[in-house]
C-alpha cells in the first residue's frame, strides 16, 4: 500500500478540493496516513490568495523537501492555487516537487503519484473548469462538520484579487448536486454544514438567471440528521429580503453571517471594483438585524489600499465604530501581481499598511469584548469539539469552525465531540466564553 498524507493550506474551500483529492485515490492501493513522516507520498495544496499565504505556501513545500530521502518520502506533489497561478515558476524553481498539478487536472492525482514513485517528473495542467465540483470526499476535519462548496471561482473582479485568475469565472453547481452530497454527509453523522463559495450569496445566477441562495438553505435544513446550517462568504450587495427571510425562518440556521465588506470609504470600495458605501455597508447591517434577531455579523476588511488617504481610513474606522461588527478580522492590503491595484503606482509602505490593519484590530477588540459580555447569564446551544483539562471546549451559533471564538465550560456529564450541550454563559474571557452545562441539557 502507497501510505499517502495531505497537508492543505489556505481557505475551506481549497480543503473541500482536498477532501476530493484523498477520495480519489483508490483504496487497496493507496492509505491516507495522518503522520507524513510515514508516508511515501506527500500532497501539499497550497493557497495563493496573499502574500504571506504563499510564503506559507513555499516554505511547507521546501519543508516536506528537506524530507525527502531521510525517511520513506519519496513523492512530494504540490497542487492548489499556488500550482495553478506560478505553473512553470514552482515547476522551476522547485525541482524536489515530483508532480505539480494544476487545478484542472486533480482527477489525474493517483496516476501522477504511481509516475512519480517509478522515476518520472509529472508536470500537468489544463482548464481550470475541468475541476470537478463533485464527488467523494475523505474528511480531513472532525466527522461531525463539513464545508459544503456551492459554487467555483469568481467573476466579481476586485481590483486586488487574484482568484478569477486562479479559478476561473463563477460556476454554480446544481442544487440537486449539492443537496445528495448533504444527504450523504448527514448520513455519515455530519451535523453542520457550512454552506461556501467565493461569494455564496450570487449562488444560482449563472445556472438559473436569479440567486437561488435563500431555495438552497431551505432545502439543506430539510435533510434529516442536519443539525445547523452556516453561511459563509456573502457580498453586502447581495443581501437580499428573501435570504434574511430564510434564514431567520429556519431554525436550523446558524443566525451568523459572513460579509465581508472590505472597507468603509465609498471612493477606496469604487477603486476595488465593489459597490456602496458607508451608509450603505451600515443600512445592511441594520437589515440583518433588525430581520435575524440575535445575528452574529463577521467581516473582514482590507487597510492600505493603493492610494488610501488619512480621510479613507478615518471612514473605515468610522464602519468599525458605528457597526460594531460582532467578529472582524483586518488585513494589510497585499499588492498582487497581474491585479489592477496591483499595477498602481500609488502604493503606500508595507509598514503603513501593515500599522492601519493593526490599528483596525485595536479598535475591534473593546467592541468584541462587549459583545462577549453580552452573552453573560444567557444559556447558548454549544457543538462540543473537546477537552482542555477539566473544560470542554465548543463553538455557538456565533463561532464558525477554525476561525471564530470558543465555549468553554464545566460538565458533570460526559460531553463527547458533536454532541451539543446547552450552556449557561457565566463569564467572557477576552474573545471567547465560559461556562457551565446545564443539567440535562447534554445529548446522551
């Protein structure tokens, strides 16, 4: 058996296509391991998205590198967006990677691995549409969540972004599709689907002529065994009267969404290619909660755009301070090559960029504080994801997986991971919280 590991970088939707990526290598000839120094094979997937991403990227790649022959690693493939936008670079640059794919030839993986562990060197690109946006998948996470992803690529077209180029304009899958991968989730014990795509909220427009997000939500909570339904990566423009209807209808929604709205000044959002403005990111905010009571809102934003003025960033600190986001996380504008903002000759210093995200930050932490102290004496459903000590751990309603807050909390019962407890917030730690189960309120 060829023992194979995976190491996936960046966002959840490149770790869906790593899930696929596992799945199709046969099984009988080849064995997922969970310790790469084990393994004759490694798969790095790499994200490409920002700077510091792709350094992350090159350094993992260089690392299983140094490996190869000290151990049994004898196969080092390198696949994902960095592999797809730096084809001919990564091939040059890094000789030690055996088989670099590009997107569009994923399905090629267990081909390319036997190759390579005969002698070859496999190098192997196509359309990025030939990525396929279905199949079997080996969970690389916990069993009881997974990342569904609706949709592919991204026809947006941001001055600062470099993903139409990597993955190709927007495609949708059918809902049918996505609705018999959620029943087999479901059926293997998964109790949260997290619902994602570059912009999840113009899901259906390509396939049906009309956002077919809030018909999507409402099908997904009708699948037995599903628990919580979560939203992720939706544009501010696109929030729409029927997709608040939707998810504050159903109770199986996660009352949190993710829109990330980049930047409060209307003259920077016209220059990255977005729309609205201030008035306008805060007329949405007052939407969603006023139609979801109870809404957790997380944002992110971008500081040091290309000729960002000190008037510019005073209204993007004027967004934080008036919408008082429930969960935001700020990044240093990243100049990406082959981007229109990439190409402006009015770049401001990395240190500049890097002091406004900081100062972003600073201002969010007392507003997120607040937020968390709100939660003191209310009783909170909590997905349980494990022990530190004699504390459970878990997530709320308001915390989406890897990257938002933790419950933590005392139980006289045994809590086993995925199962839910309700928990009665007694204290707010900073970001995250703390309490106590309530008796009986654990699932056996």
């Amino acid at each position: 058996m060829i023992k194979v590991g995976m190491v996936s970088l960046g966002c959840s939707k490149n770790q869906v296509d790593a899930e696929r990526l596992l799945a199709l290598l046969p099984k009988g000839e080849f064995e997922v391991c969970p310790d790469p120094a084990r393994c004759q094979a490694v798969i790095v997937n790499t994200c490409g998205f920002i700077e510091d991403a792709k350094q992350e990227s090159i350094d993992t790649i260089l690392e299983f590198a140094a490996l190869k022959g000290q151990g049994e690693l004898r196969c080092l493939v390198v696949t994902g967006c960095l592999a797809e936008r730096y084809q001919e670079e990564l091939a040059r640059e890094i000789p030690e990677a055996d088989v670099v794919l590009g997107i569009g030839r994923n399905s090629g993986i267990a081909a390319a691995i036997r190759r390579a562990l005969e002698g070859d060197r496999v190098l192997s690109f196509g359309p990025k549409e030939d990525l396929s946006l279905e199949g079997d998948r080996v969970l690389a996470n916990a069993p009881y969540f997974a990342y569904v992803k609706v949709a592919e690529g991204c026809s947006n077209r941001c001055s600062y972004c470099a993903i139409p180029l990597i993955r190709g304009e927007f495609r949708s899958r059918p809902l049918e599709n996505i609705l018999e991968e959620v029943k087999t989730l479901a059926a293997r014990g998964v109790k949260e689907i997290d619902l994602v795509a570059q912009d999840t909220s113009r899901y259906g427009l390509d396939l049906y002529g009309e956002y077919r997000l809030p018909q999507l939500i409402r099908q997904v909570c009708l699948v037995e065994g599903v628990r919580w339904v979560r939203v992720l990566y939706c544009y501010p423009d696109r929030i729409t009267d029927q997709l608040i209807a939707a998810m504050a209808s159903e109770p199986k929604v996660c009352k949190y969404i993710d829109i990330p709205v980049q930047h409060g000044s209307g003259k920077v959002l016209r220059e990255m290619n977005r729309q609205g403005d201030r008035a306008s990111i805060l007329e949405v905010v007052r939407r969603l909660r006023e139609g979801i009571p109870g809404v957790a809102i997380r944002t992110t934003m971008i500081a040091g755009f290309p000729g960002e003025s000190e008037e510019d960033f005073a209204e993007l600190q004027a967004l934080v301070a008036e919408a008082k986001f429930d969960r935001l996380g700020c990044f240093a504008y990243s100049q990406e090559e082959d981007t229109p903002a990439g190409e402006r000759q009015d770049q401001l210093p990395e240190e500049l960029r890097r002091r406004r995200a900081d100062l972003i930050m600073e201002q969010q932490a007392p507003i997120a504080f607040a937020a968390a102290r709100a939660q003191i004496g209310k009783t909170l459903e909590v997905l349980v994801e494990g022990k530190e000590g004699r504390r459970y751990y878990g997530r709320s309603y308001m915390d989406a997986p890897d990257i938002d807050t933790k419950v933590y909390f005392t139980s006289g019962a045994r809590c086993r991971p995925g199962n839910f407890v309700q928990v009665k917030i007694t204290a707010a730690q900073d970001y995250d919280l703390a309490g106590e189960a309530v008796e009986g309120g654990a699932e056996p």
